[in-house]
C-alpha cells in the first residue's frame, strides 16, 4: 500500500478516501467469487481514472476500499462512475447468479458512504495550520535547516 504523496504537473498530494458500497435492498448478492471480480474490476475503473485501489474488502451485502485519489476530481463523479462501471461489469458477467437476486438491472442501492482518510489526527493538522507564520514555526524551520 502506498500512502506517500504523489505529485502531478503543479501539485503534490496525498488523498485517500474509504469508500463503502452495499447491494440494492442490503440483498446477499455478492460471492466470494463476485467479490475478487469487483475488486479487480474496482483497480482497472480506478486506474483509468488516474486513481489506486489500495485496500478492498467486502461480505455478501456491501464492499469497502481504500482509494488514493487525484486532487482534480470531483469525488460524486467518480462515485457514480464506479458504481455503474462495476454494476455493469458484474451483471454482464454474473447474470445467472444475479437474477435470483434482482429481476431489474439493479445491483448497487443509490446511496454510498465515503470520508477522507489520513495518517494524521485533525488535532495535528489543526495545530500545523494555526502554528504557520507564528515565531515558533519560523524557529523551528531555521532549526531543521
């Protein structure tokens, strides 16, 4: 897993996001074998997306990941693309499996968790914030060079 900062033209960044996904009417749809096809199929959408799957787990009813984001994108787009990128990749490829589930085209339910991840607290970046342009800050930055 890699959590250092990655840098594109005029950014760097380090974004990681955990997002949670369940099945339309919270139904036991998804198999050990669905899951190791959404999670493969979950790293190829994400890649074209300029974005890693870092971490992915799930049971019969929803799944989670870790994602690594690129600054630039709009985080309800991507959402919804992969939802339907991977719904669509799994009933196409697990159609009789899925139909003793669903009898519509359904797969995801429309709603979706997400929140931002990362190695520090919000107390530390609170205080690095409130910290910068104070004497103390400049003092420890002639130190440190």
């Amino acid at each position: 897993m890699d959590l250092l900062n990655k840098s594109a033209s005029n950014a760097v960044y380090n974004i990681q996001l955990h997002i949670v996904f369940v099945t339309k009417y919270r139904r036991k749809a998804l198999s050990p074998e669905l899951l190791d096809y959404l999670r493969v199929s979950f790293e190829e959408i994400l890649q074209a997306w300029r974005c890693e799957l870092l971490e992915f787990g799930g049971e019969s009813d929803h799944v989670h990941m870790l994602v690594s984001i690129h600054p630039a994108l709009d985080i309800s787009v991507l959402i919804n693309n992969l939802k339907t990128a991977s719904a669509r990749r799994a009933r196409n490829r697990f159609a009789e499996h899925l139909r003793q589930f669903y009898w519509k085209p359904l797969f995801w339910h429309r709603a979706y968790f997400v929140c931002s991840v990362g190695g520090a607290t919000l107390e530390t970046v609170k205080a690095y914030v409130e910290r910068q342009g104070t004497v103390e800050h400049a003092q420890r930055k002639r130190k440190a060079t």
